[in-house]
C-alpha cells in the first residue's frame, strides 16, 4: 500500500497504515495485516470492506500482494508476512 490508508469491514474500523491527511504520514513500505475481530462478520447478510488510500507522490494505492481474506491458520502456515 502506498502511501497510507484506512481499512473499514461494515463501516467499522479494522487497521491503517501512515496517516492520512492533514496529519499526512507516508507508511508505504510498512506490511499491511488486519485481523478481523470476531463478531464483525455478518454470516447471514452482506459484508463490505473499504480501503481508503491516499497517495502524497508518484504510483501509489494497492500495488503489491499477495492480497487477500485468509484464516489465522492459513496465514500462519502460507507465511504471507513480506521477510
């Protein structure tokens, strides 16, 4: 993600990297995991994530993955985490 965003499942807050402006902060090379607390997931209706980017310079918003929704066991043993 480049430069920083805000990371929204069903309106409620979920994680962000940098700050966006007026507060401008660039986290553009910092990793991006969000755990989604429990409870959030509406199992009978629609869910809707929102990512909120803002980019100060350049190429930026979603430009890198691997992108996507996973359990915790599934990361955990497909070690998504950038090293």
């Amino acid at each position: 993600m480049d430069d920083a965003d805000e990371v929204f499942l069903n309106a409620k807050p979920i994680g962000g990297g940098g700050a966006l402006p007026p507060d401008y902060e660039s986290a553009y090379n910092m990793e991006r995991t969000y755990p989604i607390p429990s409870g959030m997931i509406d199992f009978d209706g629609d869910n809707v994530i929102a990512v909120r980017v803002f980019d100060a310079w350049q190429v930026g918003g979603i430009y890198e993955g691997p992108i996507g929704l996973v359990t915790r066991q599934h990361y955990r043993r497909r070690n998504y985490r950038h090293t």
